[in-house]
C-alpha cells in the first residue's frame, strides 16, 4: 500500500491511496487520513482526497503532510519503522 502526497497551487493538499490487497480497502483509509479535514473518497484498491489549505505557508503544508502520513500509518496498523520515505520529489510513503 502507498499514500503520496503533494500540493496544487498552494490551496490544497491532494491525497492519493493505492494498494493491490483489497484488505483495508484504500476508500476506508482515505477516510480515516481526511477525516476533520478535508474531502475525499475511492475504491477498494485506489482512493484520492484532498485537504484544503488555510494560509498556503510551507509551514501548514509540511504539517499536514507530517499528519497524512501518521494517519495513514496509524489507519492501517503499521508502525513507522516498517516503512521507508521515497524520494522527496515524489513524497510518498512505501511499505515492505
């Protein structure tokens, strides 16, 4: 399962789940990442959702993106010492 991360125009956040285990479903993922924040909504392997962006700072963006991947890990069980960062242009969140 994957989560990336990035932002469009500095007003929102976009989200983008996939996975090819059907277990957690990536449209209850999804859910569980923007919940109090932002819109969203997907399948059982592909989900997207954004999170919009209240003051366009890098500052709010890195913060948001920080809580994304804690949500995301935390939403499907997995600590984050079984996960490793891709590249930074890509920022996403792989696991092994």
């Amino acid at each position: 399962m994957s989560v990336s991360k990035r932002t469009r125009s500095k007003r929102e956040l976009l989200i983008s789940v996939r996975t090819s285990q059907e277990l957690y479903g990536a449209h209850k993922v999804i859910k569980r990442i923007i919940a109090g924040k932002g819109t969203g909504g997907g399948h059982l392997t592909y989900a997207g959702g954004q999170i919009p962006l209240i003051k366009g700072t890098e500052s709010e963006c890195k913060g948001l993106k920080r809580l994304v991947e804690r949500r995301f890990l935390k939403s499907i069980g997995v600590s984050a010492d079984r996960c490793s960062r891709l590249p930074a242009e890509s920022e996403g969140t792989v696991l092994h």
